[in-house]
C-alpha cells in the first residue's frame, strides 16, 4: 500500500512541476512581450520628444502632438474589422472578392438616394463600382479628413463613429477645431455620423474642399474614388443620364453655395429621360463638369 501511495504521490508532483513550467512559461513569454511593446512605444515618444527639441516645435504645437499621440493610445479602439485586414482574403479568386466586395459595400451605398437608383437601372455597374472604385478605411480619434483648400477625389461614407465639420470662414480661416484651446460654436460646426455621406460633388466637378472634418472617436469609412467611378459610369448607358444629374447638381451647387456636407439630389426625378424628341444624348455635358472647379 505504501509504494502505491509512493507511487501516486511522485506522479502528482511531476504532474504538478510540468503544469506550472508551462504556466510558467506562458507568463515569460506575454511578459517579454509587453516589454517588447512597452519598448517599442517607448522608443516611439521618445523619437517625438526628440524630433520636437531638433526643429525646436513651439509649446503650443509640441503639446498637442503629445495630447494625440497620448489619446491614441490610451483610447478604446471598436474599429470594426476590414477586408485588407484579412490575410486570407487576399488570395481569394477575384470572382469571389467581387461578390464580398458587393455584399460588403452595396447596403453602405445605397444609403444615397443616387447609388439607390443608379443601382436599380444598372446593376452591373453598380457592382463594378463597389469592386473596383469602393475600398474601406478608418479615421483615428482626432484624424482630419478633410483639409480646406484640398483637391477632392473621393467621396465618404460614414459606416459608424462621430466627425465635426468645420466650415472655412469668408477670410479663409477655417472655424475653431478640436486642437484648439476655444470651441466652435453650433453655427460654426457640424456634426457627422452613421449613414451621413461626405463630398459627393466630387463625383461630378472638380471640388476644393470648403472645411476640416475632424474625427471626434474613432470611425470606420467608406471611401469612393471619383475617378474610378467616372471610368466605369463612362462606359455604361447611364452616361447621359449622368451628364443631365451632373448639371443639375453643378447648378444647384453653385446657386447655394454647398458646402462639404452637402446632401445629394432627388436622382429619380433628374434620371427622367425628359429630353425634347429629337434631342440625342451627347457626352460632352459630363465631361465638361467634370472638369469644373467649384470654390
């Protein structure tokens, strides 16, 4: 009975003794790499410290570099999850990247009363569109989107997360932001969030942005390029149906004096093919607003 329990005994304690070797090992191992994180921001701030005494930043500046980098750090980040942020998405065969792509970005795009028709009209094109034009992306806590006096070549969807437009006074400064030690006041800013869309006029003029969009938490994004989309639109029957949506919207445009949150038109009611009989579509219109420049 004895060497049985002997026998028991040391088996438990070298079950016991391999258990917390590899409990053990485990913490080693998450603690050399915290430390490796810990260095590797540590190495980071302190590249910034020294950048900032170099080109000797003023206080003000240097501070609200610091502020951010501290913010983005400290910040609880619910970024939700892109497709270039799988792998394994990357090798998938471009038939299948095109059914993601679509059923990924269709229910954001339909969001706008344009895509919605444009889809109902030409869903091949619509799809070529989110496959080719259509990628997704992210603002950080305290990003600018939009620089005033910046070329405009995309517009934006806002999937989730809040933004403050600041518009461009008349003397070209742009309204008190968020870096700032004064804030906006409501007539000065605006608020942007969920399903809001961003700059849809550079799909049809050549736009310079009129404000700063700022991110005030951390949002995920739609973003569409322009030139894309023109090349697709070009080549598809919507074409001079786009160039009469195209004018109406530079018109309307420029007689309201839009800003970069400008919302879109009626489409259904420009997409009427209410041309006088006899009247061909000509692609003249499209290209000459595309070329327009709006300030």
């Amino acid at each position: 009975a004895n060497t049985h329990e002997r026998v028991f005994t040391i088996g438990v304690i070298i079950f016991a003794m391999m258990a917390f070797s590899c409990v053990l090992s485990k913490i080693t191992s998450a603690m050399v790499q915290l430390q490796r994180i810990n260095a590797k921001s540590f190495e980071s701030k302190a590249r910034v410290r020294q950048y900032i005494l170099d080109h000797k930043l003023s206080t003000k500046l240097a501070s609200a570099i610091c502020a951010f980098i501290r913010q983005q750090g400290t910040g609880m980040r619910e970024t939700r999850l892109r497709i270039s942020d799988m792998d394994v998405f990357q090798t998938l065969p471009d038939t299948l990247k095109a059914r993601l792509h679509f059923e990924t970005f269709a229910p954001v795009l339909l969001g706008s009363r344009f895509f919605k028709y444009f889809y109902s009209v030409e869903q091949r094109s619509f799809k070529n569109v989110c496959h080719f034009a259509t990628a997704e992306t992210q603002a950080s806590i305290g990003q600018d989107v939009l620089v005033p006096g910046q070329r405009a070549d995309a517009v934006y969807f806002v999937i989730s997360g809040r933004m403050w437009y600041y518009p461009r006074e008349a003397g070209g400064r742009t309204s008190v932001g968020p870096m700032t030690p004064m804030s906006a006041t409501p007539k000065q800013k605006q608020s942007v969030g969920t399903d809001d869309v961003v700059c849809e006029m550079a799909l049809w003029v050549r736009w310079v942005h009129k404000g700063r969009l700022n991110a005030e938490t951390e949002c995920a994004l739609l973003k569409l390029n322009a030139h894309v989309f023109r090349e697709i639109v070009s080549q598809t029957e919507m074409w001079s149906a786009c160039s009469r949506y195209a004018r109406h919207y530079c018109e309307h445009a420029i007689s309201h004096d839009v800003s970069d949150i400008w919302s879109d038109l009626d489409a259904a009611h420009f997409f009427r093919d209410d041309r006088p009989s006899g009247v061909k579509p000509t692609l003249s219109a499209f290209r000459t607003l595309s070329t327009l420049s709006l300030r």
